[in-house]
C-alpha cells in the first residue's frame, strides 16, 4: 500500500487550507483514497497554521507521523524550520 504524505505550513492569510483543499481534490478526482486534517491555531492573527494530507490506495489516518513526510511545502520560511522534522 502506498500512501504519499504532504505537510503543508505557513501562517494565516496565505491560503495553507485552501491548497490542501485543493489538493485532497486532485487525489480524490484520480481515484485515490484521501485523508485530510488541518490545524489552524490563532490564524487570524497571522499564527502557524498546518494541513496534513495523505493520499494512496488506502490511507487510515490524516495525520502524518513524524519522519514520514515525503513533501513539505512551507510558504513561510520560519515554518519550513518549524515543520522540518516532520
């Protein structure tokens, strides 16, 4: 079973959730299973906010262990740092 996990950070206003959201849709439409969850914190004031997503032939949950992201995108560098041991 193959499963692709994607950590996707930054802070508030910089469209974290919607690019998860976009992307839980693209694996979805190419018939994989998919898991999203997403962290938002104190996002309207500019604070960290996270979105695991998982995606493959089966995935159990949404969240992603640490040490097994295969892709981080971070649009905001301190994030990138923070994130980093995922």
């Amino acid at each position: 079973m193959s499963v692709t996990n994607v950590l996707i950070a930054g802070v508030g206003g910089q469209g974290v959730i919607l690019s998860s959201e976009i992307l839980a849709l693209a694996a979805l439409a190419h018939g994989r299973d998919v898991k999203q969850g997403e962290f938002h914190g104190v996002a309207q004031r500019g604070g960290a906010v996270f979105s695991h997503v998982r995606f493959g032939d089966q995935v159990q949950s949404p969240m992603t262990p640490r040490g097994e992201v295969d892709f981080l995108l971070a649009l905001e560098r301190l994030e990138a740092l923070r994130y980093g041991h995922f």
